[in-house]
C-alpha cells in the first residue's frame, strides 16, 4: 500500500469520531487548535523558512514566493478564522423536514457531515489550516493535499491541529495531510471511490479541470471566475464607473474580480472616456474594434482575451448592441462565477437576471461581493461554479448531506 | 457533427423558453402531453409491436419482454403519471434566502432549473415519458436516450409529447429522443461539457456504473441497491418475520428490496426457523455456516452473495454477533440505498441509524418505502444512492439548482 492509501484507510478507521461528535466536542476542538497553532508558532514559521528557501532556490514568482510566506501575523489570523467558526451554527443534525406518514411511520430529513473530504489545493499554507478547521466544524474527517512548495508549513500547521484535536477527545487521525507531493497521490485520492466522499479542488484553471476530468469520486469545481459587467444603455454612469473600478482594481488577482467589460453601443461614446479617465492608466485595455474608437490608450483584443482568467491589471473591452448580445456573450464565455449588469431600466435588469446562468447575477452591484462571509455564510470552503449540491460560496452547510431516517412499529408496504 | 451533437444544439437553442416557462405554461404543456398519449396511442402501440418483434427474434428473456411491452393500459398509466404531476408545486422560482445586506443590497437565492437534464436508460418505454414530464414539470429541457430494444416506442412516445408541447406553446426541441443507439452516444453525452447539466442514468448496476466512471458532466448515480434487515436480539420476532417477508417478496425486482438478512446470534434459533417457515419455501435461502444450522433448508452462501443485487426470490443470511458487526458488514457491503434495523431496543436503534450511512435507514420499518410516492415527494426520477446533492428518492425539488441574485444601487465593495 501507498502511504496515501495508508491515510485513507486510517481516515476511514476514525472518522466516526467526528462525524459523531458534539457541537460541543467540536467547538472545544476549534479552539484547541487555534490555541495549538499559537503556541506552535515558532515550529511552523521555522517549517516556512524552509519551504521559502526552497522556494527562493528554485526562482519562483514574487507573488508565489508572497502566497508562500508565513509571518507571525499570518499564522494569527489562521488562528483567528479558526475560532471564528465557533460561533457559527452547528450545520449537522438539523432536522430539514420530519413528516408523518399515514401509516403512522415518522420520516425525518436530518443533515449529516459527508464522511471524508480531500481538498487539492496548492501553495497558501492557510489554505490547510482553513479547510482543516471548515471540515471539523461540519464534523467531516479530511485528508489535504497540498502543494509541494508548501509542504513543511503545512506539515507543521497539521501538527498543531492534531495537538489541539487530542486535548478536546477527538482522534488526531481525522485530519490528515498527505505525504506524497507528487502527481500519483493526487490520482489516488480522485479515484479513492467509496472513501472519499467529497472532493474539493482549489487553486488554478489547469488544477481544477484536471480533477474534474479525472476525478471518479465526487468532486466541487470551484473558483474560476471570467466576471463580467455589462453597463446596459439605461445605465448610471457614475454607478458604472464605480462599479467597474471596483470590481476590476479593488482586488485583481481574486476569483470575484471582473475581467470582461461589454458596453452597449448606445453609451459607449460617453461611457469608455469616464472611465478610462477614472482608471488613470491603472489597467490595460483590450479593446474589441468598436471599443478602440472610445479608448485612446487600449490595444486590439487577442484571441483569448475574452476566455481568460487575467487576475492582474487588464480588463478585456466589448461593444455589444443591446442586453441580448451581453447575455448571449456572457453565455459562451463566462465561468458561471459572477456577472452584473448596471442599467436603472428594469426589464433590461430582469432579462439580465433570466438568462444569465450563473452562481451569482448582480444588479447595479460590483462583482466583488460574491463571497461566503458576505453573503451571510461566516466562512467558505471555495466557491462552486457548478451546478450541482452548491452554487457560489460554499459554506458549512454545503459541507453536510442528509439522511432520511425512518421510524415504525411494523409498518410493511402493501 | 453528429446527430447527437446537432441534437444538444438545437437544445441548447431552444431550452430558455421551458427553463422560463411560467407554472401555467409549464402545466398546459403536461396536460397537453397526456392528452397527446391518449389521441396517439395506436400508433404507440404500432411502434411497440415492431420493437416487441424483433426483441422476440433476437430471444430476449421473459422478463425484458414484459418491461418492453406496451399495452392500451400501459399507455393510459403513462397519461395519469403525467397528470399526477399537474397538482404538484412548482418546484422552481423558490427564494430560498432573502437577505439585505448591511450596505443595503438585497441577497436572493432563488431555485432555478438545471437547464438541460440528459437520462440514460433501458428499455422500459415507460421511462421516455416519466423522465420528460418530470423535466418539463421542473423546467428542464432534456435529452432521452433510451435502450435501443425500444427505440421506435421511445420514438413514438416523444412525438406525442412534443406535439403536446407544440400545443401549449413550447417549442417541442426542448425534449429530443437520441437517435444513434449506439454506445457512441451515451459517451457523446457523458462528456457533453458545458452542455448537459445534469446526467441520471437509470438502469442495471452495469450501465449506472459505466457512467458514473465515464462522465465529465455532473451525474447522480442512482439505483442500485443491495438492502439490508438486521434483526437485533431485542427485536419482536412478529414484526421482524414480517417485515422481512414484506421487504424481500411484495416486489424482488425492485431497488428498495431486502438482498441480505443479519441477524444476531441470540435470537437467530427463535427467528431463523419462524422465517423459513414464514417463507414457505418461496424464498432461496444462502446461509453462512452459522446460520445454515438453523434452516433446513438454506444452500451455503458463495463468494458473492453479500455482494449482489438479486432482484429475485433470494435471500443472503447470515449471523452477527452484535449490532456493530451489522454495522460494519452494511458498511462494507451496502449500496447506500436503504437499510433497516428490527429492534425494540432504542440504544440499537440509536447505534444503528448514526453509524448506518445509506440515503434511508429504517427502524422497524421495511426497507420497501424508499419510494418518492411514500416519502410524500409525489413522484421520483430515480433514488440517488451517492451524497452529493440529492440522497435517495430525488423528485422535482433536486431536479432544480439555485442562483444568488443581488440588487442594489450601486454597491462596491471596500
């Protein structure tokens, strides 16, 4: 047996002890763990100067090399994210639906963690500490995989959780990180069918698709976002310029951040010179032919301007003739992530909010706020851009399933 | 391109005029279909005869026959199970959530359809329809490809309905039969990306299997069940023989029918020999060692009895210690469908549906009911028998997803 196998199978061994626990057992377990990773401090940024060397050593991107670092403030506010979930409701053992049959059986809907759930994720350390955290709280065993970069930090930061996990009574081998960095332990775990019960990839377009592609087990596609905001003829135009501003510049290199811009042709003349102004040369724009007209410092779109993932300082710029060409755009080229329209004519907003099938449409609001705390969730695993279980923020709630548990005295079926 | 892909175009084309249908339309349309069946149905019947000829040549068994059989009966039944649908709750345009965000935009999460639904099936005819009504109902356009024994029924069926469509207004290319019943197809859909949102396959474990491991689409693996009774120490023996007896023999072809029986070990001398003698000699019992010693009249179990999914007058038996060898055995040997414990001992019973993890675990209730009818769904496309967004019977409510969508006045985020 592979050590990865040999994980999944301890995992399997202990997992009742979470998924069985008290809201209790699990708070006290919460901030246990936060107080572990405090006091281990040391320990981890120690294991993170070794990952930085190898880092450094091997020329990494600047910003790799900033998602990589740990600092004492960093390792603070994984402290902080975990115990903030204490106070957030218990996800399991609610009760969705109880019904009585006329056979006198008494059928409950009662949610329940899923069992096991592997994230694939790559090289933010906080990343392990998060899920860990999330997946306790919703009461799942779970076995991360990270990137080999961040190995020795996450390697550390798992031996603090597991500290904190044996002083609240739960078995520190629900929480485990995989050993083996290379491609083979990832195969293992999306083909791990019956074992693990829910799979979570986060990290880059290429990371995603493989595990979606690839995966038997059942798995979230999460993150990619091609954001768009369309600014319909009936728009605000201050609005627009605000909102674009922000859903562009706020945060590029964030998943919510919006990468296409689609103008109808009607307002593009007053628009596109607003806002290229208010943008004071912050962002380059890609600008379809049309667009180039209104822009005097955009270049001429690429081929794949319009189905890609920027996360930087450039935003791709299209000239449609009304609503039903945005919608349709939007239609072939977003990620199903976030999209917004800006208009004050509220059938333009109700055509938009129709046909736009993605997680989250906005009206007159900037992309940026999809997002679990946002949203009212508290915390978030990722964010589905799937159909399927959860859409958006995925927050504790959609880290549980349900069983349906049925109670009689007899009851046979005629 | 091939005529599958020409297919999920032209769906893709047409699918917003269902996905917006408003519960009228959506109705009128059912209506409009049953009618069609009705004023069709001889030459319904026309196309099953030349489907049941050529099965007959190519000496299919007695029981397939029977499933491909279409009868004026038979067609009726399909036209009621339609109507049923009519008085059923819109299951899409719920808003879920409804919150106002603390910088005043408002969060809706609101149920939408899926878009378009592809099923995968067999040759019972009587799926084409069941499976287009439940979409249609549920907003969804969907692609049908059936078994190709039942190719010119199928065919028949959906030219009723879509000329019921035709009727009330929808375009009738939102339900389209696969042409090509060639295993070329199934895989066209399976990995149908961006396309198919949701895939059901219905039919032998062989076929669920091939697409839960082929597809890149999101799938609900449905159906197979290998069910399980338990019959604790404290159990009354009345309700254990009876609730057997109902579990294994009212319908052995079905999914939600008992495969094996636990029983422990200090109550097996009282029940076993009431069972056999219950049984009457309908029943083949396959015992293991222990319990071959209280029946007269068991064969031994082979290497796969615990492992099968009979659907026929058979029973696999054997003995547990305790209800956490029952546990563990439903473990290792349950499809996750349905499992029951007979007991009147509520610490068992606990036990027994915490550790149980099947989509319907039963305390002195037969294993039968895992049915959308009984669980007051009012109809069920299949039984999810995976965790990931519907879990056991799935009705018109997990046909649909949800969006978020915001409205404001401008929001950006800080």
């Amino acid at each position: 047996m592979t050590s990865t196998q040999v994980l999944l199978d301890s995992l399997l061994t202990h997992k009742s002890t979470i998924n069985l626990a008290s809201t209790e057992q699990k708070n006290q377990a919460l901030e246990a763990m936060a107080h572990q990773l405090e006091i281990q401090q040391d320990l981890i940024l120690a294991a993170n100067a070794l990952d930085m060397k190898a880092a450094k050593q091997s020329s990494i991107s600047t910003v790799m090399l900033d998602r990589l670092l740990l600092t004492p403030e960093r390792v603070q506010d994984m402290a902080t994210g975990i115990r903030s979930l204490i106070n957030l409701p218990d996800p399991v053992g609610l009760v969705l639906e109880e019904t009585i049959a006329p056979n006198g059986m008494v059928i409950r809907k009662r949610t329940i963690p899923f069992g096991l759930i592997g994230m694939i994720y790559e090289s933010r350390p906080n990343v392990t500490s998060d899920a860990a955290a999330l997946a306790i709280k919703s009461g799942n065993a779970v076995i991360l995989r990270g990137g080999k970069e961040a190995f020795h930090s996450s390697q550390a930061i798992v031996t603090a959780l597991k500290s904190g996990l044996s002083q609240a009574g739960i078995a520190p081998e629900v929480v485990e990180l995989v050993q083996d960095t290379s491609r083979a332990s990832a195969t293992e775990m999306m083909t791990a069918k019956g074992k693990i019960d829910l799979l979570v990839p986060r990290g880059g377009a290429g990371l995603i698709q493989a595990v979606v592609e690839n995966a038997i087990v059942p798995v979230i596609e999460t993150g990619t976002g091609i954001c768009h905001v369309y600014v319909d003829k009936d728009a605000n135009l201050d609005k627009a310029v605000s909102i674009v501003l922000n859903a562009k510049t706020s945060r590029p290199s964030v998943c919510n951040s919006q990468e296409v811009l689609l103008v109808h042709e009607a307002i593009a003349d007053l628009f596109l010179p607003a806002l290229e102004s208010a943008l004071a040369g912050k962002v380059e724009l890609r600008a379809d032919v049309a667009a180039m007209t209104y822009l005097k410092e955009a270049l001429p779109t690429g081929d794949m301007d319009f189905d890609t993932e920027f996360l930087d300082y450039i935003l791709a710029v299209k000239i449609v003739k009304d609503v039903a060409e945005a919608v349709a755009h939007i239609g072939q080229h977003s990620t199903g992530h976030s999209d917004a329209i800006v208009t004050e004519n509220q059938q333009a907003a109700d055509y938009f909010t129709q046909h736009v099938d993605s997680a989250a449409v906005y009206v007159n609001v900037s992309t940026r706020f999809t997002d679990g705390g946002q949203f009212g969730l508290g915390c978030e695993l990722g964010i589905s851009t799937q159909k399927m279980h959860a859409r958006g923020p995925m927050g504790l709630r959609e880290m549980t399933t349900y069983k349906y548990i049925i109670t009689g005295d007899g009851q046979v079926r005629n």
